[in-house]
C-alpha cells in the first residue's frame, strides 16, 4: 500500500515538473485570484460570490505581514519563471502581475499600512459597504446584520495598527484626522433608528412581506445598539485621548521616516514612468502656463474687462452660475449624460454593454470629499457601473462643469473603458483591476473628446473644460509640492485658486485628497499627455487614414496599460497600417 502511494506522489511530482513555465503561471494566476477573493470577501460579495457574506477582510498586522511574506514567495516564483516561449499576451500579462508584487514589495517597506485611517473612506465610513454588496432578499439583509456584529474587530484591528504606528512615528496629519473624528461621531453618539448603518432597512427590498421586512428592521436595530454604536464609542474614545494627541502637524509624506524615498516610489507607481518628482512639478508649471493662455482667450471671447483673478471671483460668486437646490443640480447632471449618449458611436466602434446610473454622494463623506467619483459595475452584472455626484451645499458646484465632469466619470471615461475592459478576455487580475495612469489617464482625455461629441458650445462650458484641465495640471505641482517640497497647505491652496475656477470649498478638498492619499493625483495628467502624444503620432503618421474609432479602439482594446507598454503597441499599430 504504501507503494502504490510512493508511485501515486512520484507521478504526481513528474507531473508538476514537466508543466511548461507558461502552464506554471497560469496556474499561478488563477491561485492568486482565489486567494484574492478569499481574503477580501466585501469584495468577493461584489463580485457576486457570497460564499462568505457574513465576513470582513482579516486587517490585523499579523494578516499584513503573513500576505508580505506570500508576496516575496510569489515573487522568487514567478522570478524563476522562464519566459521566452510565452505568447505574447502572456509575456504583457507577466509583466504587469510580477510589476504588482514588486510594488506591493516595496511599499511594504515604509509601514504605511499603520496609518488605517482616511477621511474620505475606512473604518468610520463602513456603512457604505452597502453600496457594493447585493441586498435583494431577506437572506442577503440577514447577512449584512452579521456582519454588522463583528464591526468590533475591524476597529480592534485599526486602533492595533494604529497603536503601532504611534509607537514608530508612522502617523497621518492631526487636521485629516480630525475630519475622521467628525465622522466617528455621527456613527458613535446617535440613536439606533438614525445611525447610517440603518439608512440601508429603510428602504428594502419590496419582494419581502411586511412582516419580514419588519423582523429584519428589528433585528438590525439591535444589532447596531449592542454591537455598532459601542463600537464607534470604543474608537471615539481612543481617538479623542491617543490618536489626535499623537497625530503630526506636518502635511507632507516626507516628514515620515524615509519619507522622500517613499513619495519617489509612488511618483513611478502612480505614472508607471522613471519620472522624478522635481521633473512631474516641472511638467506642471509648463501645462499651468500653456492652459492658462487658452484660459485668457475665453476671456477676450466673452468681453471680460477686468483682471484673470476678478474673472475667477465672478465664476465663484455670481448667482447664475449656480443651481439653488440639490435636486436641480442632479436633474442637470442626468440630463447631461443622457445628451451625451447618443453621440459616442461618432468616435468608438465598440461600446460596453453595461448601463450605468447616477446617485447622489453620501451625506455622511460628501462635505469632506471630491466633486465626484466613478463605481465600476458588478462582475457578475447584477450591478451597473455607478456616476456619484457630491451634492453637498449646490451653491459650490458650477454649472459649467457639469459637462466635463460628466464625460470624465461617465460616458466616454471611466464607464467606458472600464465597463469595456470587464467584457475582454483577460485574466482576472487585468479585467478587475486597473493601471491609474492608464484609467484616469483616459478619464481626462475624454474630457477633450466633449468637443467632438457636440459639448462646450458656450464659452463658459469651454472655460469649465479648460478648470478641469488646469485642475489636473496644479495636481502635478502642489502635490509634489507638499510631499516633496516645503509647501504648506495654504500654499497649496493660494495656488489652486490663484489659477482656477474651481470654487474654494473644492479646492480645500482637493488639497486635502492629495495630502491623504501622495502621488495618485499625478497620474491623471502624466497619462492624458501620453495618450495626447500618442495620438498625435498616429495623426501625423497616418495623414488622411487616421481614424479616430480605430485609434480609440487599439488604446481600450487590452485593458488598462503602463503607459509604456500602451505606446509600444500603439506604435505597433502605426507601423501595420503604414503596411
């Protein structure tokens, strides 16, 4: 007997050796999505598997130095890998699965995961999980009051790792957290039936009997009186007497240790480029310049006689500008999508069979957070792809930038090219995740597409294309400025206003973003003027055979990219259709 098992694992061994390193990596691929969604089930219930619906992610430290090890093993492994005889595809895909660990390797080194905490989303904003995860039926309501149970162990976990941080002088600035304990409140000192976690039984599913409907109301009632809100009182408390005491009054990731190191790194991952910090900043004051020109030019068109500042008081000021109510301000926002809509078979051949829809910001975030922001559709389609617009305090948000915004996150930005790269055949690690140079790259290239699909008609519309353009190109400097540099906060600020109409409530918040979250914003600009250059090739190479639907279909048509593989096949491209 134990013969036949000696031959049985010899023929097994022979087996695993004598796959081919191809074979050996897509193996590879699917294990890791596995472990993936087995580690993440708020995002496994996203995706539509709910075999763990009741469960959060493991966050502790234990669980973050336990993935860091799997990743420096996955890493020798996919090292030892020989490549020359994969596809082609497969040698892409390679490349961006191994670029993932590498970065997740060195990131790994700078101890940011003790800082837990964001004020534009985490622990205090848990409610909003609900936005992602199906709740359609009484068991998936019954699943959620589960996991609203073990609420405590998320925050065990974060006041754990930020105890940690504390002790190693690994903390976020006092002023951002201070907007976190702001939301801790609204989850801690309320009533049951007024918690945000409620929100979601207020308005269920209509399949449901009254009396079930009922039952589950009052059993997330109580779940959120014994479980929830002593909770948030737990981490209040600990906020209030160790964390905002301990929290450093400096804003620049900088100032943590290996602090410079650490943003030269996000600079490359962001961008997916070698570009250094000093050189990003230098980008931006030239792209501030160049827009700032065509900024004037509006101005001459519509007879504006005063000063570049007085012009921009105007369109922060002046009532007309403005809607007076949150329901006129999303009215518009729907109507502008739907406007847009039908025009994009002018410039793509392929669009996404997915809808998306339009809601409103949380109220709980939407003081402290962006304009706007995108949520990708449900990999199993059982949710559409979501356009979220902030309307928090409507005086604040112009209408002039309804247009642009609405391309950027909708239709032909984010919607498109995600909802598009989740129908390819890719593997799951590509199709679900994305490459933020590429993504938001896109998004702001899209908003230049407005013109060819009939918007800024009117030269304030134009001019709100144009704040969205500087908007990104002041990113490029104030972010490497106060992560890099020795701007200030204020500095920060004066420039934004000084050179954009964007209303100061966004600016303070745009700030604020790029301080939480150093060298995501860069990517946007960096990718749009990759693709602007690429596209320029081709028109200048291609002549009167360029097409603008083959070209938007050769940059969608893999998925997200580093901007470098994107230009490779780009060129690829050019050199075929010159024959």
């Amino acid at each position: 007997m134990n013969n036949i098992k000696l031959v049985a694992f010899l023929v097994l061994l022979v087996g695993c050796v004598s796959e081919s390193p191809q074979t050996q990596f897509e193996s590879l691929l699917d294990s890791e999505w596995s472990k993936i969604i087995n580690d993440n089930p708020i995002y496994a219930s996203s995706m539509g598997d709910l075999s763990r619906n009741t469960e959060w992610s493991d966050t502790s430290i234990e669980k973050i130095y336990l993935d860091h090890q799997h990743q420096l093993e996955i890493f020798n492994q996919l090292d030892a890998l020989d490549i020359n005889d994969f596809t082609e595809d497969n040698k892409v895909n390679y490349a961006l699965f191994k670029q993932q660990y590498e970065n997740s390797i060195e990131s790994h080194a700078y101890k940011t995961f003790l800082i837990p905490f964001s004020h534009r989303g985490g622990i205090q904003l848990q409610h909003e999980t609900t936005s992602i995860i199906p709740l359609r039926n009484r068991q998936h309501y019954l699943d959620w009051i589960e996991r609203m149970s073990k609420i405590n162990v998320l925050v065990d976990a974060a006041i754990e790792k930020a105890r940690k941080g504390i002790s190693e002088d690994i903390v976020p600035p006092r002023f951002l957290m201070q907007k976190v304990y702001k939301q801790i409140e609204l989850q801690a000192f309320v009533e049951a039936k007024d918690s945000p976690f409620y929100r979601v039984f207020l308005e269920m599913d209509r399949s449901m009997t009254d009396i079930e409907t009922a039952e589950i109301q009052e059993k997330a009632l109580a779940m959120i009186e014994s479980n929830v809100i002593p909770a948030y009182l737990k981490l209040h408390r600990f906020f209030k007497d160790e964390y905002l005491p301990a929290c450093r009054t400096s804003i620049g990731i900088k100032e943590i240790q290996n602090g410079k190191e650490y943003y030269e790194f996000l600079a490359r991952k962001f961008t997916t480029t070698n570009l250094t910090p000093k050189e990003i900043h230098e980008i931006g004051l030239a792209e501030v310049a160049r827009i700032r020109q065509e900024m004037d030019a509006v101005m001459k068109e519509v007879k504006w006689e005063g000063t570049f500042k007085s012009f921009l008081d105007d369109l922060r000021t002046n009532p007309k500008f403005y809607y007076e109510t949150s329901e006129e301000l999303f009215e518009s926002y729907l109507a502008t999508s739907k406007r847009i809509d039908p025009e994009l078979v002018k410039l793509f051949k392929v669009l996404p069979s997915m809808p998306y829809g339009l809601k409103p910001i949380p109220m709980e975030s939407a003081p402290d957070t962006t304009t706007a922001y995108y949520q990708r559709p449900a990999a199993d389609g059982s949710r559409a792809g979501y356009y979220y617009v902030n309307l928090y305090r409507p005086e604040v948000r112009p209408k002039y930038e309804i247009e642009v915004l609405s391309v950027h996150e909708a239709m032909p930005g984010h919607h498109l090219q995600i909802a598009l790269a989740m129908e390819l055949d890719l593997p799951n690690f590509r199709k679900y995740g994305g490459v933020t140079a590429f993504v938001e790259g896109w998004g702001l290239y899209s908003e230049r597409l407005g013109y060819d699909l009939g918007l800024y008609k009117d030269p304030y519309s134009r001019f709100g294309q144009l704040t969205y353009d500087m908007w990104r190109a002041i990113r490029l400097v104030v972010d490497t400025g106060m992560h890099y540099f020795d701007w200030t906060r204020q500095d920060a600020i004066n420039y934004f206003l000084d050179n954009s109409a964007k209303t100061q409530q966004d600016v303070m918040n745009e700030v604020d973003r790029y301080i939480n979250w150093p060298g995501q914003a860069l990517a946007y600009k960096i990718g749009q003027l990759k693709i602007l250059e690429l596209r320029a090739k081709a028109e200048s190479a291609l002549g009167g055979s360029f097409n603008i639907k083959e070209f938007h279909h050769e940059v969608l048509k893999r998925g997200a990219l580093p901007l470098d593989i994107l230009e490779e096949y780009i060129n690829q491209w050019i050199d075929e259709e010159l024959g």
